[in-house]
C-alpha cells in the first residue's frame, strides 16, 4: 500500500513539475508566472468577490505568499484591492484593465499548453483523469494526508 502511494506521489509530482514548467514557457513572452496566471484567472472570472484569505484558501497558498504575488501584480497594474462595502478592514481583489487585456492575450497561449495534453491523453481518458484526480481531491481535503 506504501508504495503505490509513494509512486502515485511522485507521479503527480514530477508531471506537475513537467505541466507547470511547459506552460511557464508559453508564458514567459507575457512577463508573467503561472502562479500569477492563476490568480490572474481566478479575479478575471471573479473580479471583486475574493478576499486575499478567500484567494490564499483557493489557490492552497500561504496568505503571505498570496500578499506577495498581490503587491507585485498590482505594481503591474493587473489587479488591484479595494474597500469591501461590508466591512472597511477588508480588501476585495480586481481586475484592471491592464489584467483583462494580458488574461485575454494569455488564453490562447495557455491553450497551446493544453494542447500539448490533449495530443497525450485521448478526451476519453482526459476525463477519466480528471475525474479519479478529482475523487482524490475531495478525499483527502479535510484530511491531513495521513
């Protein structure tokens, strides 16, 4: 049982390396990380309803890093915080304009990332990944990993 979890570890490991290190190259072009991408993405989708803690807890990131990566992202004027109407200590994330024109030139490179997968993985099993990988998620969330 130890092994199959060591190997499946490691599998999920070293193809997330693989996976983020193709797309940082897709990227690159655009001066922007993947994590960046990420969080880019997530306030695109979400402009003013995450916190920075609702990113940090979204994205399995320490708040500090998030804080980080939002202080450089707002330097580059892709985001930006501003007061909630609810509760004036609190800081909703936004996009900008500078952040909606680089997501929306990014989004083709990121697919030709995702392309690379699809020439891998026929749709069928694409989709049986995802949903073992999913089933895995939901596991062990709320679980120590233990």
């Amino acid at each position: 049982m130890t092994e199959n979890r060591e190997m499946l570890s490691s599998l999920i490991y070293r193809t997330n390396k693989m996976l983020k290190r193709d797309l940082q190259d897709h990227l690159k072009p655009y001066g922007i990380t993947t994590d960046q991408w990420m969080v880019l993405r997530r306030v695109y989708l979400n402009s003013g309803k995450y916190n920075q803690k609702e990113l940090a807890d979204a994205s399995f990131r320490e708040r500090a890093a998030i804080t980080r990566m939002i202080d450089l992202m707002e330097k580059k004027h892709l985001i930006e915080r501003r007061n909630s109407p609810d509760d004036r200590r609190e800081y909703l994330l936004y996009i900008t304009d500078e952040g909606k024109k680089a997501y929306e030139e990014t989004v083709d490179a990121v697919s030709d990332s995702q392309e690379a997968i699809n020439k891998i993985l026929p749709k069928e099993e694409l989709k049986t990944l995802i949903v073992l990988m999913s089933k895995l998620e939901r596991g062990m969330t709320g679980n120590s990993g233990k």
